[in-house]
C-alpha cells in the first residue's frame, strides 16, 4: 500500500467551486466583465476534458480573466486529503468538501475497463448493520457537482491515453434518496461534452426504496439498477438492513420487476454474505425461491472485516455451497472479486479511519 497524498484546506475559504455556479449565474459574470458568452463552455470544458485543475491551466483564457476567475472561484470545490494505491492497482480517494466533510471514491482497474464507484451522501442513514459507511448516520446529501467532481479526480489520475469507462453508485450513502443531484451528474458524465461515459455502463445501487425505483425506471435511462438484498426473507432482512421493516421485499421486489419492464435492463440483487447469519444452504435456497422466474442476476459479495463490527467474512465452503445451489435453481450467479483490500476500499472505512484521527495532516505520507 502507498499513500500518495495528503492535504488540508486554508480556514474561511469562501471562493464558490465552478460546477456549483448556475450557468446564467456565471454568464452574467463573464458579461459584466465584457467577456463572451464562449468562455463558459471553455472553462468547463477544461475540467471535463482537459484535466485542468487551476485556472492559470486554462491557456485560451485571457491572463486577466484567469486572474478574475481565481479571486472568485475555485475550479473543484473538492480536495484530494489522501489518496491510497493498493497492491492490485485499486485507487481510493479520500476528498475533502469545502464544509470540511470528508467521503471517498475508488477507481478499479480490470482488463481493459476504468471503473469508478462514487458516493452521494456524506455519511449514510439507512443503517446497514455491517456497512461502514453509515456507523455516524447521514450527514448531509452531495451536491451534483460534489458528486461529478469525484469522477474529475478518479479521471485525472489515468494517463492521458486512457479515460473512465464505468460508473458505479456504489460508495458512501443512498443513491436514490439523492436522486436529483445524481441525475445532474450523471447526465454530465454520460455526455459527449462531459466524460463520454455510456449510460449502459452506469450501475446505481440501492438498499431498495420502492417508490425512486419506479421514478428511476420512469424515467427511461439506460443506467443499469442493482438492488442490495442481503436476505431471503423479511425477518433476517429488517435485522441487516433497519429500513426493510417500512418498506418490505415484497414491494422492492415489485418496484425492480416494474424496473425491468419499463426498461428492459436486468436488475442485480447484491448480497453480502456474513458469517453464520445469512450465508447458509437453507439462506441459499430460500433466495433461490424468491427470485424463481426472474430475469436477474445474484452478485455475492463475501464480507470484508471491519474493525469494530461483530461481523465476519463467511468460509469458502459456504461460499462455495451458497453459489453451487443458486446456480442449479439456473440463477446467474457471480462472486464480486476482492479489490484494494489491504487499503480498506470497502465503503466507508477510509472515512472512519480519518474521522479519528485528531486532522488530517498536510505534506507528503
């Protein structure tokens, strides 16, 4: 493990980060200075495609307005406080938010594919009992541009050559109680004047809130859904996952069945598998029955340990087993491959680590 970089941000910063500014907010800045309306487009087209992270980078801008622009704005709101490179090429970014919340993104190297997994919430409320992430609740939601940054800085670590291919709303929080400012980011990071990212290899994951599902679905995007399920039945799975008592499988599983027949993407059921709790034959087999005649896919997710949860990972014989009868009831089964273990990339556990620390120290780790 490497830890490439660590930061802090000068106190009473106030300077507003440039993807938060309004577009007609910042036309009528540029006007008043008697600059063309084109100097917008420029700009973001800087962060989005030319990497550039100061103003002073933006060469086809007048010097005095790159000296205007610097006294205002910040081009990323968003800061790099550490950034950690496992032994398998996973990177994971703990950035620093101008409140001075922190969350994390990682990037995933596989073959030829450059994956991000991206939060949207600092912190999370839906109270997930093995998932770091939400062990302080729900901060606060991110802004879009909060999100979209977090793709500009995964993106800026590649080499020239090469470009994000996947996103994964995997990370910190609950997608679709943010759903708007994910949109927004989304539909810049998917544009051909944004990131050029594929709306098919975009993934939204949710703990399972009948109602978004629907809306997501409604909406006719081509982004793929992954529905976290963790349980067979109702009873273990308002044990692992607290908002399941208001809402019910029987309703999540309506509301992803009506995903899938407005847009005709399968949807994933993700299931981390825990010790002697929910990894089971009998588990496996209740699962199986549950999701009979479906056209889905099972995405086992065997635990990582977390410092200060009871939780453990589950044997490989479990695994083993649990896979061999999802599979014989002709279920599409995968096994998530363990990345960045030995940097804590599972979600959240970054963010615990620095929320105990006294500060983040500045200079180089």
């Amino acid at each position: 493990m490497h830890v490439l970089q660590l930061c802090s941000r000068s106190a009473g910063e106030v300077r507003r980060p440039l993807l938060e500014v309004p577009a007609e907010e910042l036309l009528a800045w540029l006007q008043a200075r008697g600059q063309a309306p084109l100097r917008a487009r420029q700009m973001r087209r800087w962060l989005l495609a030319g990497r550039a992270t100061t103003f002073e980078q933006m060469s086809d801008l007048p010097r005095h307005l790159r000296e205007d622009l610097a006294t205002t704005f910040r081009p990323l709101g968003s800061a790099i406080a550490r950034h950690l490179i496992a032994r398998d090429g996973t990177h994971k970014l703990l950035l620093r938010l101008p409140d001075d919340q922190v969350i994390e993104c990682v990037l995933l190297h596989e073959a030829d594919r450059r994956t991000v997994c991206i939060s949207t919430q600092v912190g999370c409320g839906m109270g997930c009992v093995f998932c770091a992430s939400g062990l302080g609740g729900l901060v606060r939601n991110l802004t879009a541009g909060e999100i979209l940054e977090q793709l500009i800085h995964a993106r800026n670590l590649l080499p020239v050559e090469e470009r994000l291919t996947h996103i994964v709303v995997m990370g910190m929080g609950e997608p679709l109680a943010n759903l708007d400012a994910l949109l927004e980011a989304l539909a810049v990071a998917t544009s051909p004047e944004g990131l050029g990212i594929g709306a098919r290899h975009v993934t939204i994951s949710t703990v399972g809130l009948p109602a978004k599902i629907r809306q997501l679905a409604d909406l006719r995007k081509q982004y793929h859904l992954a529905v976290s399920l963790h349980a067979p039945n109702d009873e273990l799975r308002s044990r692992i996952v607290p908002t399941n008592a208001k809402t019910g499988l029987a309703a999540i599983l309506e509301a992803a069945d009506y995903f899938y027949a407005v847009t005709g993407r399968q949807v994933t059921y993700e299931y981390v598998l825990l010790r002697n709790i929910n990894d089971q034959p009998a588990h496996a087999v209740e699962l199986a029955k549950l999701l009979r005649g479906r056209q889905v896919h099972v995405n086992l997710i065997p635990f990582n340990d977390v410092e200060g949860l009871p939780y453990r990972r589950l044997t490989q014989q479990a695994l083993t087993d649990f896979v061999a009868i999802l599979r014989g009831a002709g279920l599409s089964v995968k096994v998530r491959k363990r990345k960045g273990a030995d940097i804590d990339a599972a979600c959240g556990q970054l963010r615990r680590t620095a929320l105990a620390e006294p500060a983040l120290p500045s200079g180089v780790g």
